[in-house]
C-alpha cells in the first residue's frame, strides 16, 4: 500500500509573520471601531503645550457685539412668535462648556474641529458648537478628553435652517468648501443676496435661532428649487476658543 | 536597544502620520489646503518593502486616518490600497535629480488617485438627491492637494527613503 504523507507541513498559519500581521490588523480594526479615540487622546497630551492664549480677546469681542446684535434682534422676534404659540418647550442654556480648538482641519475635505473637552467634561454627540460669530458645527464624536466637531462646511454636513426675512425654511448643505449650500425648495422664495441665515426654529437637531451666515450669491439651477450660497459669519479657520451648547431641544 | 529603535523608525513615523494629519500645520499648508500626509510615508514605504506590504500598510494607514477623521460615510482605504500597490512596483531611481522630481510626480498622481476616490463617492452618496451637481466645485480641493502633496514630496520622500535604508542595513 502507499503511504501519502505530505511532505511540507509549511502553511501560512505557521509563520510567526503571518500572525504577528493579523494582530496588528486586530489593532487597527480596534481603533477603527473605536473611531481613533487612542490617538485623539494621546494628541491631547502631545498638543496640550501649544494650546491657544488668550490674544484673540479683541477679534472676539467685535464679533460677539456683532452676533449679540443680530441675536437679539432674532430673539425678540421669536420672543413674540413664542408667546403667541404658548406650548414650545423650554430651552436653557446655563450649562454650556467653553473649549479651545486643539487641531483644525478646515481645508480639503476633512473640515473638522478637535476640542479639549470630551466626555469627561459631559460633552455628548450631537451638541451644538459656536464661535464667536455664530454656529461653528455639530459634535460628531467624544474620546474621555476630546470631541471632534463636524463643521458645517464638511460635506458630510446636512442642517435645517431658517432665512428669517421671508420666513422659510431650508437645508444648509456642506458641500467641501468654504461656503455651504443653501437649498429652498421653493422656486418662488424671495430670498436676496445679503439675506440672514439662522438655525431653525423647527430643527430637531439645532437650538434655534444661532446665526449661522449670509446670502453671498444665489444661483437657479434646477425648476423647483434654488442653489444659494452661504457665506459663514464664524470663521473655523482662525477661532481658537469655542462654546459647546449642551441644549435639549 | 538602539538596534531595536533602528529597525522600528519606519513603523515609529507610521504612529506620527496620523498625529500630523491631526495638527494640520497651517504653514506647511496653503490657503488652508494641506499635502496628503500618508502618501508620504507610504511612497517610501512601498519602494523598500514591494506592492504586498504596500497594499497592506495602505489598508491600515486608511483604517487609522478614517477612524480620526469624522466622514462616517466616506473612506480613504480604496485609494491608499491602491496607492500603496501601485507605489510598490516603482524602483528607486540612481540618478538624484531624477528621483527627486520622481518622488514629486508619483505623490501628485497618487493624491489625485485618492483624491478622486473620495470625491466618487460623495458624488454617489448624493445621486439620487439631484444636488450632486452642486458639489463639482469642491474638484478644487483634489487639484490644491495633489499640487501640495508634488511639491513636498521631493522633500520628505528623499529623507523618508534615506531613513529606511539605512534602518535596514545591517549592524556590524
């Protein structure tokens, strides 16, 4: 009878190299999953000596009184509207959390904040971020010391929003450049250029009335709906300190 | 020890791509845009070690870089496995000059590559919205980094590759 034996008994499986790749590859699935909060945290330790002072204080203010005026002007109007309606719920905003910006991709198609505070401080996924000037972007992701903030120029972002001088209601679309898409979907929107773009007071996702920009060019692509866009009244690409909104809406 | 540390300076700047994608240098930057860090760590990468372990680092630089970055709907994996393998079959090239403009024209192409890959699929993932026309323009982002990423790349891909080799060489 013939004996069949094999003769090589080499596999992959053998190999202290094939196994030492997939344990590296487990690690990488790891951190995928874990959206890189290992490296978002060991960032934060690298960064923590270069975080921003406290020179931008002039820039600030000028553009707080900015927004503080057309704030006000937003909230007495909605005041009013409010009172007519009678059953909004309550909002408030006692306990929001100032943060400095820690990395910042603006260019490209990443256009992403990173904060120093995380969800040891209570920052939760879905928190609103602003900037002197108006609203900066979403909280997309918290590691225990960071968050990472989706700005509303990433074409990854989709937001309500409210023109205020017609009354109506459109999406702000981040299509990977510096001004986002506003889209009515109504041709016969009278919206101008240099209109006001706030957050919507019907949004599920944002508290209202944050300013957010202003018309800068508006284009009629399509039959039924109008391409506008927005130019931003905060500016991610220089504003180092932020206010995250921890509002239940 | 230092015979430990030798053999590990490439996989040591594999840990700091991420870290430097993170920090997004402004002044390595123009008008915001950045190089695309990874390919320059691949580049070398993939010359020294071949189109397989090219192809296999590009999976998991584009594991990394997607975890850091917050697009949950777009990747960067398909471009850097292709990059990676196509870095692998290119030789290192004896004349300096040559090489060096090299180094320069292969990360142009291979950032245009994944540049595109991305820019694909935001168009797919907003088809069916009949607003995928309104994204055309963000093309601008692709033509900014791919410029960026040749015009560094001599720079960082010479020294890269002069690191490796020498981390490859035996001790005597």
């Amino acid at each position: 009878m013939l004996d069949i034996r094999r003769i090589s008994t080499s596999r992959w499986w053998h190999k202290k190299k094939s196994w030492i790749f997939f344990v590296i590859f487990l690690f990488f699935i790891f951190v995928r999953i874990s959206k890189g909060s290992i490296y978002k945290d060991f960032y934060y330790f690298l960064s923590k000596p270069f975080w921003p002072g406290q020179f931008q204080k002039e820039v600030i203010v000028n553009s707080l009184e900015q927004e503080f005026l057309i704030k006000l002007n937003l909230l007495e109007q909605d005041n009013i509207r409010l009172r007519k309606i009678l059953s909004l719920q309550e909002v408030s905003n006692d306990d929001n959390i100032s943060a400095a910006v820690i990395s910042r991709k603006t260019g490209g198609w990443w256009r992403q904040i990173i904060l120093n505070k995380g969800s040891k401080d209570g920052v939760e996924v879905g928190n609103s971020v602003i900037g002197p000037g108006g609203l900066l972007g979403r909280v997309n992701n918290t590691s225990l010391f960071t968050s990472s903030v989706t700005l509303v120029t990433s074409p990854d972002s989709k937001l309500g929003v409210w023109v205020d001088r017609i009354q109506i209601n459109g999406l702000l679309v981040g299509v990977g450049d510096d001004s986002p898409n506003l889209i009515l979907f109504s041709k016969d929107a009278d919206i101008k250029v240099g209109d006001f773009v706030s957050s919507s007071p019907a949004s599920t996702l944002l508290p209202p009335n944050i300013p957010i920009g202003i018309v800068q060019s508006i284009d009629e692509p399509f039959k039924e709906k109008k391409m506008i866009k927005v130019s931003l009244l905060a500016k991610p690409h220089s504003i180092d300190w932020v206010q995250i909104l921890k509002l239940k809406i | 020890m230092y015979k430990f540390f030798k053999k590990k300076i490439p996989l040591i700047f594999f840990v700091f791509i991420p870290i430097i994608f993170l920090w997004h240098p402004s002044w390595l930057g123009f008008l915001g845009f950045q190089p695309y860090w990874p390919l320059f760590w691949l580049l070398p990468w993939s010359m020294i070690n071949g189109s397989m372990s090219g192809l296999v680092f590009g999976l998991f630089l584009g594991l990394i870089l997607d975890s850091i970055t917050l697009a949950g709907n777009f990747t960067q994996i398909p471009g850097l496995i292709l990059c990676g393998f196509l870095f692998g079959r290119i030789k290192l090239h004896s004349d300096f000059w040559i090489g060096h403009f090299r180094y320069g024209l292969v990360c142009s192409f291979g950032s245009f590559l994944c540049g595109t890959f991305y820019f694909l699929q935001i168009l797919f993932k907003n088809f069916s919205d009949s607003n995928f026309l309104m994204f055309i323009p963000s093309f601008q982002n692709i033509l900014a980094e791919v410029f960026l990423t040749g015009f560094f790349a001599p720079l960082f891909c010479s020294q890269l590759i002069r690191i490796f080799k020498f981390s490859r060489r035996k001790l005597h």
